[in-house]
C-alpha cells in the first residue's frame, strides 16, 4: 500500500494525472540509459516518466530496477521504437 502511495505521490509530481493508464514499457539498471531511452521516446512524441530511480540506486534488485513508463495509449509504438534499438 504504501508503495502505491509513493508511486501517486511521484506521479502527480511528475504532472501526471491519470495512473489508470500508464505502464511500464522496459526496465533499467543503469540510470543514464533510461534516461537516454526516455530522450528517444520523448522526441519521437510519446511521454515518458522515469520511475524508482532513488531506489534502484540503492536496491536495483529488490526493485525490479528503474522503470520506464509511458501512457497505455502509446505502449505499442514506444515498443515498436525500442525493438529497433535493441
């Protein structure tokens, strides 16, 4: 529960607003990559939010890593765009 709360907290601080659709579209380890990565998506159009990166620095295990969200609506093109890097 309260990792939700946080994740709502760090949202409506990001300037987000509906949580209902947004979703997660890759993982990082590493924070300059995900920050690269949401350069990309962000110049192509598609919003992007980084989220967890404080707590993957510390525990990037325990947290699954920093995760790189985007709204549902873009999900399929966002993906499409990172296969074409990977």
């Amino acid at each position: 529960m309260i990792k939700w709360l946080i994740i709502i907290m760090a949202a409506r601080k990001k300037g987000v607003s509906d949580l209902a659709k947004l979703v997660t579209v890759t993982t990082f380890f590493d924070a300059n990559e995900a920050h690269i990565t949401k350069g990309l998506l962000e110049s192509e159009g598609i919003e992007a939010w980084i989220f967890d990166e404080l707590a993957a620095v510390y525990t990037p295990i325990a947290t699954g890593g920093i995760r790189l969200v985007v709204k549902q609506t873009d999900l399929a093109r966002a993906r499409e765009l990172l296969s074409l890097i990977d």
